[in-house]
C-alpha cells in the first residue's frame, strides 16, 4: 500500500504520521512497505472498551432518528389501543399485516405494542452505536481482533436486535390506510419475495464475511474514512436482509417454514466455522501492507492478531447463532399454538352452528367429531368397544 495513504489514514485515528522509519535491522520492515512512525492510540486495554470513545457522526444520526420514530410511532399504536381493542370485540378479529390472512401483527397484543418488542429494537440502536464509537470503534482500523469482533457484532447481533423490535410492522400499524396499503403491496411485490428467499438471504449474511477478508473491501474499509463508515451501514443491512424473513415477525413477501431457518442456521455455523479456520491456518494476511505499514510498537504481531481475529470470529460466530435459534424456536411454539387456537375455534363455530341447526329442526345434537375416539371408527377395533 501507498505509504502516504496508510500515513493519512493513522492521522485521522490517533495524530500525524511522520516519516518511514526503519525496522529493527535498520532496514526497511516487510520489503517494499514503507513503516511510519506510529501516531494511533495507546496500547489497547481491557477498560477501553467502556472509557475509550470515538464519534460515528452518520450512525449517532441514523439511531438517534431511528429511535425518536419507533418511540413515537409505539405511542401512537397504544393511543388507538383502547379503541382498535373496542373495534375487535364488536366486530370480530381484526385482520393482521403479515403474509398470512388473520395472523395478528408481531408486538401488538391486547391494542398495545410489546415493550419486549420496544426494549430489543433500542437495545439494537445503542449495540450498533457502541461497536462503531466505544473502544471497539477506536481501535477498529488498528488490530484486526477488533475489527473480526464487530463484524461479528454489525451482522449478526444488531441485525437481529432490530429484527426482533419488529419495526415494519410497527410502520404499518401506526401508518395512515393509504399508506399501509402501499408497504403491504411493496411486500408483495417480486423482488421483495426474491430477496426473502431462503437461498438469497441466506447469502447475504454468509457471504460479505468471505467478500470482506479475501477482496479490496477489507483493506478499503480499514484505510478510508467511507469506506470504513460503508462497512459500518452494510453489515447491519445485510444481516436486517437475513433476519427479517427468517424470523417472520414483519411481514414478508412469503411465509417459509421455520425448519428451514433452523437448517440454515447449522450451515451459516459451518460456514463461519471454515472462514475461522481460513483466517488462522490459511497462511494469507487480509491487509498485510496496511497492518505493518501502521508501525504499531504494542501489541501482538500481524499474524498473530490475525490468528486471535479468526479465533473471535469463529466462536463469537457460533455463539450468536443460539440467541436466533431460540427467537426460532420460540417462534415456532407461538405459531403453533395460535394456529392450534384458530383450529379449535374454528371447529368449535361448525359444531356449535350444527347444533343450532338441529335444535332449530327438532332433531338430536350430534356429538362433536372431534371428541369421539378414533378407535370406535375404526373397522379393526371398533367391534371390540361394541361401536
């Protein structure tokens, strides 16, 4: 890499670069690449990760915005609460906004909007705010465990966190009629059911890791300012792309089976486990004439920052993962029991309108089908129970 732009990228983190200086040997260090006097912050510490801050200006904006419509637009869904709940019990179940007819809205129970649901997308937003400005946002373009941990974090947690808060539903419950329309149509259009598909939104969030260690993208995203701040907004887009129809909670184009998110989960676990190993054992240094043209006099070696990155990315990779799978496995058991409910319900009106029928014939009830054992209609056992 250009000396000058490794040089003006360590200004922008810690203070001027000055001059190439020599290795230990008095020669140049890594060949051809030109070292510059360290300028970056001091030697990283446990703490710095709560008292070492740095400013994001687009993320600060992006979350304070973000957070100030989710709280305002909660207020407003629990304004009409009282009166949509009013509205449902004169008139019946009110229809929901995601793909199937009748399946309520994530987050809105009884009229008013789950502050579980409220609690996950803030705590998205300040996630997001502290891998980007905290200590983890200080030495990002400095080691390369930093910079493996939030990719991590920018993925798969923050994505998830904002996935969780539900946060289209919320836009169609607080949205005018007109409006809602026209983000449910949005929904239904083709592109919005070719990015949900499983097989797209899957390789959206396994493969920006692999893109970003083994293309320019890594290097351009630890040498820029845009770069880095591109980095910072991608990640957590591209992991919205993967959660959001995975998880089912807004509205999506078409409803898959939660079984097949579970068996995506065990591969994007494979495939995280095989760029940790790359990363360790591969023998290639991702920025290698960035990382040594920084100079940095503390720490561990490139190829050793590199081995503890792979290591993060690896296990952090695979413990991320269980939190989805219990948002999964939770989801499935609810949607079970409200399709289980909805079945009931609905076998339950048949019998009692048969009923009223008979009664209004003069002839005798049946007896609900759905109470009678099923071995006193079968022809092999039915004999023995004098059916």
């Amino acid at each position: 890499m250009n000396a000058v732009v490794v040089g003006a990228a360590v200004g922008q983190l810690g203070g001027p670069a000055v001059g190439p200086v020599g290795g230990p040997s008095g020669g140049p260090v890594g060949g051809p690449v030109s070292v510059l006097a360290y300028g970056g912050p001091p030697p990283w510490r446990w703490s710095d990760l709560a008292t070492s801050w740095t400013a994001e200006p687009l993320v600060l904006v992006l979350s304070v915005l973000l957070g100030v419509w989710y709280l305002a637009a909660v207020r407003k869904v629990n304004r009409a609460g009282g009166e949509r709940a009013g509205g449902e019990r004169a008139g019946g179940e009110r229809a929901g906004v995601g793909a199937g007819a009748g399946r309520p809205v994530a987050g809105s129970g009884g009229g008013r909007w789950q502050p579980t649901r409220t609690a996950a997308f803030l705590g998205g937003l300040l996630l997001w705010v502290w891998c980007t400005c905290s200590g983890l946002g200080v030495y990002e373009r400095i080691l390369f465990t930093d910079r493996a941990v939030q990719v991590v974090l920018l993925l798969m947690v923050v994505p998830l966190l904002l996935a969780l808060g539900a946060p289209v539903s919320l836009l169609v419950e607080a949205a005018s009629p007109a409006r809602r329309e026209r983000v449910l149509r949005a929904l239904r259009s083709r592109p919005s059911r070719v990015l949900m598909f499983p097989a797209v939104s899957t390789a959206l969030l396994m493969a920006p890791p692999w893109l970003l260690y083994f293309t320019p993208w890594y290097e351009w995203s630890v040498s820029s300012g845009t770069g880095n701040v591109v980095l910072h907004l991608a990640l957590v887009l591209l992991g919205l792309a993967y959660f959001w129809p995975r998880l089912q909670l807004d509205p999506v184009g078409h409803e898959y089976p939660h079984l097949v998110g579970l068996f995506i989960t065990f591969a994007e676990v494979i495939f995280d486990a095989g760029l940790g190993i790359v990363l360790i054992y591969g023998g290639h240094l991702v920025a290698e004439h960035y990382y040594l043209a920084l100079g940095r006099p503390w720490g561990p070696s490139p190829a050793q920052d590199q081995t503890w990155g792979g290591n993060a990315f690896w296990v952090l990779g695979d413990l991320v993962g269980l939190p989805f799978l219990a948002a999964l496995v939770r989801r499935m058991v609810v949607r079970g029991r409200q399709e289980t409910e909805a079945v009931d319900a609905e076998l339950d009106a048949r019998f009692a309108a048969a009923a009223a029928q008979a009664r209004a014939a003069g002839q005798p009830e049946e007896e609900e089908s759905g109470m009678r054992p099923w071995w006193l209609d079968d022809p092999n056992l039915k004999h023995r129970y004098g059916a």
